[in-house]
C-alpha cells in the first residue's frame, strides 16, 4: 500500500511539474510574441502554442534527431517551434520564429538569473 501512495504521489508531482512548465512556458511566450509584435496575444494563445511544441514538436523533433543527427536537428527543432507558435498565433513564419527565439532567450534569463538569485541568498560558493 506504501508503494502505491509513493507512486501516486510521485505522479502528482509529475502533472504538477508538467503544468507549471506549461504555465512558464506561455508566458514566455507571451512576452516573446509581445516583442515581436505579433497581434491578438493572449495567454490561452500561448498556452495552445506551448502544448503544440510539447507535445508535437517533441515528437517531431525526436523523429528527425534519429534521422538527421543532432547539429541538424537543433534548426529543425527551431523551424518546428516556430511553426508550432505560427500556427498558434496565426502570425507569420518570421515574426513565429523572432517569437520563439526571444522567448528561449527570456526563458534562459530568467534560469539563470533564478540560480544567481538563489546563490547569492544561500551564500554558496
């Protein structure tokens, strides 16, 4: 009974993971597609578009990795996220890709800048 409770708990966690990097995610985006001046942005938006590159971008990306190698297909994972959000936001293939592009350099600041925050405030060296 103890390993079903620890099993279940752990997929909770899980759900709760996938969720919250849902929700950071489109807001990356969100900012991203406010940057590159795509209009009609809204967060369920971003949320359809961040599901897209999740779920059928990874599996894309997969795909072509076993195909293609892995220096091709870091473009190609670029162009299916790009295409994930054009699809979203209906905009077009240009302002999809400065979209996303500003979005994985938003995202990369904040990681960062939350390490630094949390190395500074623990006094790790």
């Amino acid at each position: 009974m103890d390993r079903l409770i620890d099993s279940s708990m752990g997929i909770g966690a899980a759900v709760l993971l996938a969720a919250l990097f849902l929700i950071v995610n489109a807001l990356m985006l969100m900012f991203g597609a406010r940057l590159a001046g795509i209009r009609n942005r809204t967060f369920a938006k971003a949320v359809i578009a961040a599901l897209l590159i999740l779920v059928v971008g990874s599996a894309l990306i997969m795909a072509f990795r076993m195909l293609i190698g892995p220096s091709i297909s870091v473009i190609v994972a670029l162009a299916v996220g790009a295409l994930m959000v054009k699809i979203a936001y209906k905009s077009s293939f240009a302002q999809a890709l400065v979209a996303y592009l500003l979005s994985i350099v938003i995202s990369t600041m904040v990681v960062v800048g939350a390490a630094m925050a949390i190395k500074l405030l623990t006094g790790a060296a």
